[in-house]
C-alpha cells in the first residue's frame, strides 16, 4: 500500500493511515485550496459523500497538495477555509518535498498526479482502486463507491 | 414477482417483460409527460443512466402512468415527447383500468404509487428492492446501482 | 406595428392586441409545449419578469407557435401543459395558415422564425426592439429591459 | 459623493476614484476571497457584467473588504486567488482601520456594510443608487443596470 505523506493532519486527533482505514473503503480528495475546480465541484461533493455515508464503512480524506501559490495557501489559509466552507472531514497536508525544491510535495509526486482536484478511491483492503484527474461526475463516484462498500475484505 | 402492467411498449420490438429480464438490475421511471419534474429531472437522468450502462447488465425502462389530464399525454402526444426529448430507452403505457374509472392505472394502482416522478428498482432476482416517490439524487442512486450491479443471481 | 395573429388567446379574458399595449414594454415568448428548451429555459424566464414586473409598465405574452407534432399540441394539450408550469401570463394560439398547409403558423411565417424559443420584445410604442432566436441569458434580458422600461413613450 | 477608501489598487496602474469615473455607471463588488457566496455567486457575475459591458459606459470594481481571518486574506493571498480566479477588472484592498483595532476596514464601517457579498452601484453622476446585502439576481441586476446605463449625467 501506498502511504499519504502527510506532515500534518486537521480536523482529526492523532494520526491518520490508510493502513489503520482497512476495511473501509476510503475516498482522498486531493485539492489545493485555491483552486476553482475544487472549490466549485469537488470540496462540495466530498462533503456531500462525508455526510451520505456518515454511518458506514467509509472514511473521506482531503489531501491539500499545493504546487502553486505556495505563500498564499499556508496552514493558517487552509485552515480559515476549511472553517469558511464548513470542511469537517480530515484533511492532511502534502508534504513538502526537499527533491522538488518545495515545489510538488511528497504525496503528489509520489502518485504522479497531474493535477488538481485528484481523487483517490481505496476498497476495503487499502488497494488503489481508481486514480482520477479533474472534476468525477456524482453518479459515476455513486456507482464506484456502491460498488466498493458490498464487496468483501480479503 | 409483480409485473408491469402495460398495454403498449414504445422504442422498442416485442414485448418487455421484468421476469425477461432476470439478470438485469432494472430501474423503472414512472412519468407523465407533462409532469414538471419529471421532465425536468427523472427524464434527464433516466437518459444519463441509460446511456452510462448501455453496455452493462442494466436495463431502463419509462412507465407513462397518466393520472391526470388524460386527453393531453395520450399515445400521440407522448410519442412526440419521447421524439423531442431523445427517450431512446422503453417506455411502456401504464394500461388503463375499469376500477378506477380510467383514472389511476393499473400498475400505479397495483403498486399504490403516489404520483409521479417514481422509480422502480429491481436486482438481477427481479426482486422489488426500492421504491421512490419524488426525484433521487443521482449519488443516491449511483450508489444503489453500484451495489445491485455488483450483485450475484441467485 | 407587426400584430400577432392569434386564433384564441388563454389566460384572459377579451382579446388582447399589442396596439392595446402601448405605453407597455411587451415581451412575447414564442414556445411549443414540448420544446425542450422552451420548457427548461424560456418558460421559467417568462414567469420570473412575469413576476418580477407585476406591478409595472410590462406585459409578458406567449405565443403558441406550433410547427411540428401538429396532434400532440393542440389546444387541450397547451391548456394541460400550462395548469402543470403554472404559467398565469397570457397565450396566444398562433393561427394556422392555409398557405403553408397548417405547418407554419401565421406569426411565425410573417416575423420569419427561426424556430422556438424565440422572443420578440416591443417598446412602449409598440416598435418591435429585438427578434431573438434561442433562449436568452437572464442578465442580457434584464438590461433590455431595463432600457426600455426607463424610456419614454413618443 | 462617499469615496473608497483604498491602500492599494490591484489589477490597474495609477489610483482609482468614483470621481474619476464619472460618466460611468459603477459597481462595486464588496467581498472576502474566502466568502463561499462570494466565490460560487459574486465574483463570477462580476465577471459577466465586466466582459458584458466591456466596451461602455459601466465600470466593475473589486473591493476587498476583510473583517474575519485576516491573517488568511493578505494581499499575496487576494493576488493568488485573482490569478486563479481570473478577476480582470480592478480590485481595491479596503484601508484597515485603527479605530476598529484592525477588525471592520473603513469602507466597510463608513458603509455600515453588514457583511460580504454587499454590492454597490452607482449612477453616472456618482451618486449611490443602491447598497445590497448578499448575492443579487442576475436578471434584477441587469434591469438595474439598464436604467441607469440609459439615463443621463447631470
């Protein structure tokens, strides 16, 4: 399994692992906090999912992977944003990346995003199901995530 | 299993039947076409659903159950709706029935529906597993879909 | 001045002409009952400057210009179709023509329409402004609107 | 006539005044670029009304008016969000005030704006035509700016 590099979680105690998520079916989505896809379509529908599946076994994450604008998009940012847009959900930030100058951080360049909004889908068994770029339509995520919660922990 | 009680099917050759259609998941739109939210929003996603699964053990199916204005959404009518409007999947004519005066029809009746929009949702046994009045959100139903899809026939 | 040549006007008592309406701005919404976007667009936009200039120097008319699905639209139908969209404005039945053998009505073949939703919009001296083809954004609308209202009447 | 009270202006050379835009219909989108209404509704239809009347008399202005989690909002954070957003017209950063201890920026207490979006229009004479809470409606705001775009300078 392939661990998110986080260097801080918000909005949880303690730390957060896709390991310690087994048996959940785990959604990230990984945004930056000005982006305008993000903001506008993808932080709306993890909240939507956050609340949908409240009492089953599945756990929405954000991942904050800045490679823009980084001065602009620091922690005291994200955090009046996640307060802004009533964000509840765990959020980790993307680790900076010393081999990148700082520029992509850890987990982004790890996956080799192309972008964001990303959105990373793990069934029960912390394997990556699905890795996708831009903006999921809900019916397509609803059919995925349908599919993932029925099927069995290996 | 309770069938569908139609007297003529639209868009397609031959009769349509749901134990014909055992493996399938099927999902029933129950509409009028002159009811607003019918074609505002269950049309609309009945077409998205029909053609997201057009390859897939899935099948959609339109119920024209008119129980009011009768003499405005008769066949003519609704066959130049489901002309404007691209309905490329079945539409059956909810039969009328003696009982009722030739008010409520005999499968809204049978399944005591409370108008329209409604949605019928079957597994691949055939078996009744939802039934919705009003519109459902499509991560609602994606997720339904999802997990009946990924069921097994027994 | 243009009049429209309507064969029975809805929603009215007594005839309504747009010589009647001088001193009104008027804005004439030429639909089909089951065009899809007369119904999705240009329908709801009728109602809301309906409701939004009660009170004021403008008058909102459709018109029923029908020129396909002869059979599916006819009168009983329109009225079926305007109790459900609650539309409360006036409409006109454009007449039929014998020139063009019931197809095109006689508004539509005088102004020369393209097709539905079109929208013709007078000043208050009854000078047919704009002939729109397509439905028309909200803001674009309201700053004609605006024009005119605020102009005077010579 | 009451003018902004701005420390910088972003996105033009030289100083901006209501005075020297007299002859221009003016409106000011009062806003905090990590409002939620601001960003879904605000900004985008100030966006619209800037290209839609890009060659007349009307001009859109920003004003950046910070009255929470300032820290989150400084001037490299409002040109991030600006170049992603692709705000074009000019925006003013609203003058902190020492009364208010850094709080409620000048414009906004001279104003006794109760929050963002607030929206402000003038008429070509530089009077304040109108002081809105909240996003407006497309369709209001063009008739707004209809009838003053017509009207004439004292």
């Amino acid at each position: 399994m392939s661990e998110l590099l986080v260097s801080k979680w918000l909005n949880t105690k303690g730390e957060i692992s896709l390991d310690n998520l087994r048996g959940n079916v785990v959604l990230v989505y990984v945004f930056q906090m000005l982006c305008p896809a993000c903001i506008l379509h993808s932080i709306p529908q993890a909240k939507k999912v956050h609340q949908m599946f409240a009492l089953e076994n599945l756990q929405v994450l954000g991942l904050h992977s800045v490679f823009e604008h980084h001065d602009a998009m620091e922690e005291k940012s994200l955090r009046a944003f996640m307060h802004e847009f009533r964000v509840k959900f765990p959020v980790g930030i993307d680790k900076a990346s010393i081999r990148t100058k700082g520029i992509i951080p850890q987990t982004m360049e790890k996956y080799s995003m192309q972008g964001t909004p990303s959105l990373l889908i793990y069934d029960k068994n912390g394997e990556l199901k699905l890795q996708h770029f831009g903006h999921m339509d809900d019916m397509e995520l609803g059919v995925i995530v349908g599919t993932l919660i029925s099927g069995d922990i290996s």
